[in-house]
C-alpha cells in the first residue's frame, strides 16, 4: 500500500511571518499538535506544539513571536508514491511521528502519523516505528 492511501490530505499551513498566537489558534481549531509552515508555495519548516512551548513560552518570549522564529528548519518528508512500510521505518530512524508528504514536485500534498498508518496496516509496522522513535537521540 502507498502512503498517499493513508495520509491526511486536508493540510492546515502557517506562515513564517504569522504569530505563534496565530499558529497555535490554527492547532487548537485543527486539533492538532504540527503545522506545515509555507512561503511561496514552498515547505519552509514545521512548527510544533512543543517547538512553541520550548522555544518561545519558556524563554519568554511573547505570543506575537514569529513563527520563523521558533519553527524546526530541518523538514523530514516522504514521498506519496512511498510504500507504507518503508515510511514508517523511516519515521523510527528519524524518530518522528508525523512526515510531510510531497508529490514528486516537492509540493505539499499531505501529512501522515503513525496512526494514519495503524488504521491502514495495523500495529506491525507502527510497533517498529514507535521501538524505533522510543530509542535514545542518535549521537
């Protein structure tokens, strides 16, 4: 199976010059804890529920506070044409629970978690990922 048969394909994104105020309202309407962050029509960053509490509430920083200011440059993705298999053995090597997914033009598409992938093949593949993503930070 291919992870665009699993993948949550109505993305919410941020800006890099919103507020994490901003940001985090999207996260609570959205009900989720990452948002893809876009500027012309590209993938930037991403920006989690933690990077704002870590980076910004506990350094004190205001909620007007970039979102550029605070979110994770380094993007881990996946491919939609990607086996099922082969991401979430990736996500335990990179130690993720959730990927972009992009088309073949590097353009945003989608968002997998582990438990989009555990409605669609079960527990196996997920029980790797989650040994995988549950292993000391590599050195």
């Amino acid at each position: 199976m291919l992870i665009c048969d699993a993948m949550t394909r109505d993305v919410r994104m941020v800006r890099p010059d919103q507020s994490i105020r901003e940001a985090a309202r999207i996260m609570s309407e959205c009900d989720v804890g990452v948002v893809p962050v876009t500027e012309n029509d590209r993938l930037v960053g991403m920006l989690s529920d933690r990077d704002i509490t870590i980076r910004a509430v506990a350094d004190g920083q205001s909620p007007e506070t970039k979102v550029r200011d605070v979110m994770s440059e380094d993007v881990k993705y996946c491919f939609e044409d990607d086996d099922i298999d082969s991401v979430a053995s990736n996500m335990a090597d990179v130690q993720l629970h959730r990927l972009v997914v992009l088309n073949k033009d590097k353009r945003l598409v989608g968002i997998v978690a582990l438990a989009d992938i555990a409605q669609c093949e079960g527990s196996e593949p997920v029980g790797k990922a989650v040994c995988g993503i549950s292993e000391p930070a590599h050195a």
